[in-house]
C-alpha cells in the first residue's frame, strides 16, 4: 500500500498561474517574482529542443519563480509502451529544473507511432490500470522527481468495470503517484455526464491531492467546454473550496489559454483562491 506521508512533506508552493506568453511581460519585468503569483507552471512541450530564446526564456522565469513542469505528450495510457527519446528530453528538462514534482495527464495521445493531437480518454478498466502502471514504472526509472497525475475531462465514456473516482484512487494507490486535480474538468464531466461531483471527491484519496487547477470553460450545443476561455465560475470556486477544506494540497494553478483578460483580472481570480487556501491552512 501507498504511504500518503512522502506526498505529504511536498513543500506548499501557493497559488500560481499556467505560463503563457502574452503573460511573459507582467510575470518578468522585474528581478523578482510577481507579488500575486508564488509559482508558475510550463508546458514541457514549449521547452523541449527550443533555441537559445525558449532557453533563455526559461532561464528568466527559473530566476524569479519555482516552475512546474506539465507534460502533454508522454502518453501515459499507450498499450505500445513509451517514447524513449520523448522521454529522455523531459527527463533532461525535468532535472534542468529541478522541481518539487511533475505533472502528467491521465491519457494517451500516441496510437501506433503517431501523435494524434489531443488528450483521449482510457476506459476505466483493470487493463488500463495495468498499462498505466507499466509505463508510469518505465518513467520513474528515468525520473526520480515526484510525479502527479491530472484527470482529463471526455465526451465519449469508453466504460470499464471501475467509476474514474474509484480508477484513479487505484492507478494513485498502484503507482504512489500524487493527484493533480483540475477541479474545471471535474465540474465538467460532472455536468456532461450527470453525476455528483462531491459524491466523486468522497472516493478520492484526497490524502495523495497535491495541486488544483481550475478556471472557466464555455457552453456550446448543450456540453460544457474545457476551453480555458473565462473567469471561474461560483460552482468551481464551491468545489474548490470542499478540495482545500479536505485535502493537503500543496498548490493551486490559474490556467487561462484563451479569450484573455487583463492581467489584473487574473490576479484577482488568484488572489480569491489565495484566501481560500488561507483559510484551511493550506499555505500563509
């Protein structure tokens, strides 16, 4: 079994924000970190065999804050295994860095050799789990930092013998990884698919919980939308809210890739999660 307590001595890092560009002017036109954001999280893919600017992009930005590299490519869920060269550049990355952890997504995006271009669901099965399991070993082989897992959001529910609540506690349980939960997608899903979002966080380990994201998503032909495209709305600050009340999360992450406000605005959305966190102890 799986001692929740090495995910537990992770250090708190705050509230922060997914690094975009249109963010890069706001976040280092000074020689330290901004006052409203306490770490970043980057997109390994935007840094992986890049040229002296993404370099030295990177380099400004490690100065000022804690980065948190977020991976969208490994394709944890690939029954084909991993991509060792892939592999090797986050791992290089990764150690580069030097993070507290890592992210991932619960998800394959690689099917017979070839990238197809989004994040697909697993079907909540044992055999997935054992898929999962095999390649999230091949990776802490080359990775010692701590790596935590997101939950995507579907349309199409491919089944399996398992609720996801109760897949994820045993991939997190298998695998001593943490949770990055994106409560956003947990609405989400919740919505589309008719179910209880607080009856899912009661099958949760909330115990291996270690970040959040969230922010607001759009409507379109009866679905909610995972667009990143609009302020958080109150159902995702309420579930936020249950998340931090309950769980020993470590950090919260802003991740705004569309339909972008000013950056005041952003700081507001961070600064409600910030007291939020505040008022269970979360972070000072």
């Amino acid at each position: 079994m799986f001692n929740p307590l090495s995910l537990q001595s992770l250090p708190p890092l705050g509230v922060g924000l997914g690094f975009r560009a249109p963010f890069a002017s706001a976040l280092l036109k000074t020689e330290t970190k901004h006052s409203a954001v306490d770490f970043l999280e980057i997109t390994v893919e935007h840094y992986l065999d890049v040229g002296p600017a993404k370099q030295q992009e990177l380099s400004a930005l490690k100065e000022r804050y804690t980065l948190i590299p977020h991976g969208l490519n490994l394709s944890l869920g690939s029954a084909e295994g991993l991509d060792f060269d892939y592999l090797k550049q986050l791992s290089s990355l990764i150690q580069q860095l030097d993070p507290p952890w890592w992210s991932e997504h619960v998800c394959f995006t690689r099917a017979g050799g070839i990238q197809i271009g989004h994040l697909s669901p697993l079907p909540f099965s044992a055999e997935a789990l054992d898929v999962l399991s095999e390649n999230i070993e091949t990776v802490k082989q080359q990775i010692s930092t701590p790596l935590i897992l997101e939950n995507i959001t579907y349309m199409l529910s491919l089944g399996g013998e398992l609720k996801e609540a109760e897949f994820l506690a045993e991939l997190c349980n298998r695998t001593g990884c943490g949770l990055l939960l994106d409560i956003t997608n947990l609405y989400i899903n919740s919505v589309n698919h008719a179910y209880d979002a607080y009856a899912f966080l009661d099958k949760l380990p909330l115990d291996q919980v270690v970040q959040l994201h969230f922010v607001g998503g759009h409507s379109e032909q009866g679905y909610l939308i995972d667009s990143h495209s609009h302020p958080t709305p109150e159902p995702i600050w309420a579930l936020m809210e249950e998340v931090l009340k309950r769980a020993p999360v470590k950090g919260v992450i802003l991740e705004r890739d569309d339909n972008l406000p000013t950056f005041e605005d952003l700081v507001f959305e961070l600064e409600r999660a910030r007291k939020i966190g505040q008022r269970y102890g979360r972070w000072p």
